[in-house]
C-alpha cells in the first residue's frame, strides 16, 4: 500500500506536507519511492532532492490508465514506502476525452470533470487518501469540507486529514472538537510556519537546483514531519505492500527497442540540462536509455555543443531567465542552428522552442539573440497559457506520422512573434506547422483549433509538452532518425 496526499483546493500546503513526509521518512533511513499527479516538473524535483530517487508523474491524459498503473507498481518494487501527491482540489480533473475510465461507474452522480485529477489516480491504484485542509480562515466549518470531502466519492478510502495553518492552541481545540463526530481520524497538524518558504516565480517554485539553502529548509521540514504527524498510523499507511505485483515492461516497449540491438554503437544524444533548460520527465530519458541511446548532458548556458552527437533533445525549463547567459554563449548558438540545418534530428519542448528562436524578449522588454532557427520572437508577458491538448500532426515529422493525434499539456507566459522571410537575421526557410491543436480544460470540452509548433529540416518543436511513456513508438521514431544522422559529415539519410 501507500498513501494519497490530497488538497481540498490549491495551495492548501499539499506539498509542504509531503516534502515534510518525505524529509522524516529520510531522515529515518527509509527507502521512499515518491510520485507526482499530473504533468508537473517541478514538484517532482524537490521530491528527487529529499529522496534520492526520481519522482515520477502519474498522468492519465498524458499516458493511460494503464500506464499508470504500470508505472507506479515498477517503481516501488525496490522501496520500502511509497508517497504520492496529488493535484490541485481532490476531484479537479478534465472531462473522460473519450479514455473510458477502468474503474467501474459508479451509482451515484459524480462530478463531470474528474479524470485525471488526484480522486482518479487513488482510485486507479486503490490507495488510501490523506486530505489537507488549510485551516488558517475557519474552525467549525472543517467539519462540512471533510466531511463533504469523505463522502462525495463512496469509492474512495480516506485514511485521515492533515490540518495545516493552525494558529493557536484553541484553534486547534475548535478544530478537533468540529472533526470529532465524524470519526474521521486527524494524522498531521502543522502550526503556521511563517520562518519556512520556497521562493517562486512566474511558473510556480523555484527548481531546486536553484536554492541555496535548501538544505536548511528540508532540516526544519523533517523536524515539523518528526513532531507534527502520527507516525503510529501513518507508517503501515505508507509502507508497500509485499503483496504488490510487479508489471513487466509492456511487450510493445520490447518489440520497439529491437531495432537498436543490431546497431554496432548507441546513439549519442544530446540533452540539454542546466538551470535554463530542466523539465524533462524522467520515464521519457529512461525509455531513450531502454532503447539504446546514450544521453550526453550538456549546458546551452556554458558548454559547447558535444561532439559526435546524432540528434539534440531541448526540454523546458527558464530560458527567459537566463536568457542574458544563453545569449552569452555565443559559440554554442550558431553551432546548434548549424546542427540543425544540417539535418540533425532535434526535439524542442516550449522553453526549448524559445531558444530556438530568434530572440527572447523577457519580462523587462530586454531582447536577447538566441539560436535563430525558427523566424519568431518570444516575448514575455502577463497572460498565462495553462491546460492539456488534444493535437494532430499535420504531417510526418521525426516523432509523428501525418493524422496520428497525441495529448499533452502547455504552461507557459511567453507568446511568439513571427517574423517575415525579410527577419531580422539569416533565418530558415519559413518553417510549416507541426499541429492542428485544441485545448481540454473543465469548463469546455475542446476550444477552437489552432496551428501549433513548427517543422523544419528534421526539427520538431513545440509549446506542447510530451510525456511518451504509453507511445513508446514516439522515441523510436526519433531515434530511427538519430541512427541514419552521420554526425561527422553532418549528413543525414533520406528515410
């Protein structure tokens, strides 16, 4: 077994209680395989600080169902506990997109809209919920929340709550007094902790990798973990079964990999990873690994572009950030628009797409020359563009086959600013459009549809962010690519 870290809403503290968790558990020398409902990155990179290991996303719109099971028995064979935070509010999900749930339909009216959210995920893995409440603006009023909570979904198993913010003694005593005739059993209470932040910015936390005094933090959260929780019942809650199966790797991922066991060498691949560029799922570089790739990290904020490479992988991450520095490198930046010219297959998500651009325009309105393969500025603004995607390829590129239609999920402030074939540097021949796309969100099914990403050469590159784990044939593909790409000559084959 192992446990759900639910939120009756966000920003109730759902992940201050689960690094908190995590952090005890760690510091008790336990093994801890923790994971992340939805396609955050970077939630998940906090967890692989405190744990050791890598988080991992659970994501029925992104993946399926199945994957998502698939995924969670794998990696918590070899852990003692498991943990799982969830998304957003308990039931906060998207409509079915016509994925049929597997579980069965329940016999009472249920929300619309829960697919995908944390509620699906428990249920999906049968794991008990442990819902935090922010208590800091009610007292008796917890009582209705919880108890709404527990009783909306009978399929759900609660374990308890978590009362977080609290501010006094006697708070907590109204708290508990409230919560009593439920029987609902209160396994955490954290007082208000003034002296204990993450800093964040326009896409929430700051990496990890980014803080200083990280470190400092974790020792007060393992601390509060220590004396704020009921270890008694929440131990057995966390800890894995030894009855959990373990699912082999699909039959699909062994049949796909077989084509890179005749090649006399990997396929070095280039994966840029540095405080700019760091959203990366981890299945996804483990799925590149499983068929064959060696993956060459590489900084676009310093280093030079790694010899010998036969394809480049550009995650998201903060180039607007960094965009001084970026733009700094100035031999790394006409040698990737080189590569790509070329005809070296490249694979470009949102910040990776910024950086392939002409410019990036950040928040201050300061321009900064990026690499110039695409003919488009990126420029920074207010407006924030958030939500899954429906999107068909328009035609072939080197992860998709013309009509084949995936989903994935975009989280960006940024827009792009075409420039003409008259631009402003020596661009490309004005690249096609990758996708005909539509947004999923609660409230609308399927918005308008519109021309998404860019195909150039062998370059893919996107807003949309790709999580390939239940279409292994994505990384295939681009790795059949990388494998006819000669990196001396820079040439590439006709496919």
């Amino acid at each position: 077994m192992a446990l759900v870290i639910a939120g009756e809403r966000s920003g109730v503290g759902k992940t201050t209680v689960t690094l908190a968790l995590l952090a005890s558990l760690r510091r008790r020398g336990f093994n801890v395989q923790s994971f992340k409902v939805g396609p955050d990155y970077i939630d998940p990179m906090f967890h692989q600080y405190v744990t050791g290991r890598p988080c991992r996303n659970l994501d029925a719109v992104l993946t399926s169902e199945a994957y998502v099971q698939e995924c969670f028995a794998q990696h918590t064979q070899a852990v003692e506990f498991a943990l799982v935070e969830g998304v957003m509010g308990l039931f906060d999900g998207v409509k079915s997109l016509g994925k049929a749930e597997a579980m069965p339909h329940a016999p009472f009216p249920m929300p619309k809209n829960d697919f995908a959210s944390t509620a699906h995920i428990a249920r999906l893995l049968q794991l008990p919920v442990l819902l935090v409440i922010d208590c800091s603006r009610l007292s008796g009023s917890v009582a209705a929340i919880a108890h709404g909570y527990r009783s909306l979904d009978p399929r759900l198993q609660f374990a308890g709550i978590v009362l977080n913010r609290v501010g006094s003694d006697r708070h907590l005593q109204l708290l508990e007094e409230a919560i009593e005739p439920l029987q609902l059993p209160i396994l955490g209470v954290l007082r208000r902790q003034d002296n204990i932040t993450l800093p964040d910015r326009h896409l929430g936390l700051v990496p990890a990798d980014e803080l200083t005094d990280l470190d400092a933090v974790l020792d007060k959260l393992a601390h509060i973990g220590n004396d704020c929780f009921n270890w008694e019942h929440l131990l057995p809650l966390l800890e894995k079964s030894t009855t959990d199966t373990h699912r082999n790797t699909p039959e699909k991922h062994l049949r796909l990999s077989a084509f890179i066991c005749g090649s006399k060498s990997k396929i070095r691949l280039g994966i840029a990873y540095d405080h700019a560029f760091n959203f990366y799922y981890q299945d996804n570089l483990d799925i590149l690994e499983s068929l064959g790739a060696e993956l060459v990290f590489w900084s676009p904020l310093k280093d030079s572009l790694p010899a010998d490479i036969q394809g480049l992988y550009f995650g998201g991450g903060f180039p607007e950030v960094f965009a001084e520095e970026l733009s700094q490198n100035s031999q790394v930046l006409p040698a990737v628009k080189q590569a790509i010219t070329a005809g070296m297959p490249v694979y470009a998500e949102c910040g990776g797409l910024m950086y392939l651009c002409e410019k990036i325009v950040d928040f201050e309105g300061h321009s900064w020359q990026m690499v110039g393969a695409l003919p488009a500025r990126a420029v920074m603004g207010k407006r924030l563009t958030l939500g899954y995607r429906q999107a068909t390829a328009l035609q072939n590129t080197a992860l998709l086959a013309a009509g084949e239609t995936v989903y994935g999920h975009e989280f960006h402030r940024s827009e792009l600013t075409l420039l003409g074939k008259e631009g402003e540097a020596s661009i490309l021949d004005m690249p096609t459009p990758l996708y005909q796309a539509v947004g999923i969100s609660p409230q609308l099914s399927a918005s308008a549809g519109v021309m998404e990403g860019w195909i150039s050469h062998q370059l893919h590159a996107s807003y949309i962010h790709l999580h390939w784990g239940a279409f292994p044939e994505m990384p295939v593909r681009f790795l059949q690519h990388c494998l006819q790409f000669n990196p001396l000559s820079n040439s590439v084959d006709k496919i």
